[in-house]
C-alpha cells in the first residue's frame, strides 16, 4: 500500500497540486484505511472582511499515517468565489482524497458534514454581494466588532427526524453515501482555482506538527481549528491550543492569551448558537450543521444552496 501511494504523492504536492478545471474528480492520494471520524469543535471567530472558512480535515504522510489540517479563516482569491471542500471517498478498494478547490459555486464534497455552512451540500454560511462577502451568523462565527457585513438567517435551518452520523469523514460503505446532486455536477464543470498558496502551507505546517497525527492523539488533535493562516491555535473547547506547534502562539509561551485571543469567541457579540449537542459531554462545543445528535433524536439541518446563500440586500 505504501508503494501504492507513493506513486500518486509525487503528482500532487501536498494533496493539492492538482488544478481542478474540468468536471473530473480527481484522486490526489489513495490509501487502505479510512480516516478517523470528524472532531467537534468550536468554530473561532472571523477576524475581518473577506475571509471564508474552510473545514479543517484529515489529510495523510504515507509515512506516519492520517492528520488533521485545522480549520481556518482564509481570503479568497478573487471576489465571487466559494471553497468546495476536500473529502475521502471509498472507490474499488482504497480511499481516496479529492481535493478542494475555488469557483463560482459550490461543488460536490461527499455529503461530509463539515459543519458551519458545510452541511454536506453546498454553503449556507454566507454569499457574495456587490463585491462584498456577507456572512450570516446564524451559522458562522463573526467577529462582529471588525466585521459589519453580517445578517441572521435561520430559515436554513429544519428539523427533521432523520438519524445522521455527521463525524463520519469519508463517502462510501460505511460512511455517508450522498451522490453528486446535478447542480454539484454544474459547479464541477466550471473553472475552478486550486488551494492558495496560504491553504499549502497551512497544510505543510499541519504535517509537521506531530500533536496532529491521529497515531498520537488518537482522533482529538491540538489544534483543530485557527483564526487565520499562522495565527492562533485552538483546541475542541475553543481554548488556546497549548500542546500545538502551529501558529504564532509559540512565539508567545508566556503570554496565554495573546492579542485576547484565547477564547474562539473573543471579540463576536453575535456568535451562531450552540451548533450541535454530541453524545460527548463537551458543552457549548459548535461543531457541524447547527444539528442535535444522538442516535434517533430529533436535531436540525439546513438546506443547502450550491452557490452560497444569496445574502438579503442591504438597507440603506
């Protein structure tokens, strides 16, 4: 297997070299074991205007096995576009990794649960307006202090009473088994924009960092989540991520809570409710999909739109 996935390595440097142009999906990696489940946590706040959330995920080192890739706050790279997610999928035999890229619309993702706008179809977080991205923080986590183009819509939230495994992190038996919707299969077609050069090197310092490697912590990795690029780690409580390496809270060891950047929440008066209630007892965690879990309870999940939430226009 480790030959088998050394031939796809050097064709896609990090998972992402491939450019998605075309509606074919590509597979960047392949390996024999599926990856861990999903690891809930909060969302940290966006730390200005202009900058989309991408899902943290399990990435792989041929050598040592799965890690998790943080989620973060990242610019995009032009107006007018949105992130379709990388995911896993289970094809004759081994796994494989899709990765994700920029365009117009929203693509197909695997039907991954991501949370925070990713509820497995599309991006309800937020849209383009005029230029202007604006988010709506009945779902994402603004730092509203900094950021003004915001609105609540809970009307993409619906309660439903179907029982989902939304940690589950990959498409196939087993996992989720969601097929590509034919305005997923649009949105493949078009012209897409690989991972910016801020998103490789987010996932090269990931690989790094052995605190992220699922031999390690066992599915619970230090930091899950970041404000931005090399900014602030933190863990699934949405504290400081202490044990972590990345970010430039290592260049801060005295200081807890650099800038007031400890909490996830820091700074945002207007923070999207408790997302999720897992089996976990870890309160007040935002995870994925503003969903109530527990096999056969009732919990919510919002409707998706392939192209982003269109925002309501703005009062003036």
């Amino acid at each position: 297997m480790k030959l088998f996935t050394r031939i796809f390595i050097p064709l896609c440097v990090l998972l992402f070299v491939v450019t998605k142009t075309n509606a074919q999906i590509s597979v960047s990696i392949s390996v024999g074991t599926p990856p861990p489940a999903l690891p809930v946590y909060v969302q940290p706040a966006c730390p200005t205007d202009g900058y989309l959330w991408v899902p943290g995920y399990w990435a792989y080192d041929d050598d040592d096995g799965y890690y998790w890739v943080p989620g973060v706050w990242v610019a995009a790279p032009q107006p007018g576009y949105l992130w379709t997610p990388s995911y896993w999928g289970y094809e004759h035999g081994v796994y494989g990794f899709h990765a994700g890229y920029w365009g117009a619309h929203v693509g197909y993702y695997g039907g991954i649960n991501y949370g925070y706008g990713y509820g497995g179809s599309g991006f309800v977080g937020g849209g383009w307006s005029e230029g202007h991205f604006r988010y709506n923080t009945a779902v994402v986590n603004v730092n509203t202090t900094v950021v003004h183009n915001t609105y609540i819509d809970k009307t993409v939230i619906v309660n439903n009473t179907t029982v989902v495994n939304n940690r589950t992190s990959f498409n196939g038996p087993g996992g989720v088994t969601a097929q590509p919707r034919p305005e997923e299969l649009a949105a493949m077609r078009e012209q897409h924009i690989q991972a910016t050069n801020d998103q490789v090197s987010h996932q090269q310092a990931a690989s790094k960092d052995r605190s992220q490697f699922a031999s390690v912590n066992n599915g619970h990795p230090a930091a899950v989540a970041m404000n931005h690029v090399g900014g602030h780690p933190f863990n699934e409580q949405g504290h400081t991520a202490t044990g972590s390496t990345l970010g430039h809270y290592n260049a801060n060891r005295s200081n807890p809570n650099p800038g007031g950047q400890g909490n996830a929440n820091a700074g945002n008066t207007n923070h999207p409710a408790n997302n999720q209630q897992h089996n976990q007892a870890q309160p007040q965690q935002q995870h994925n999909n503003n969903q109530q879990h527990g096999q056969g309870q009732q919990h919510s999940q919002q409707h998706q739109h392939g192209g982003g939430q269109k925002p309501p226009k703005e009062k003036h």
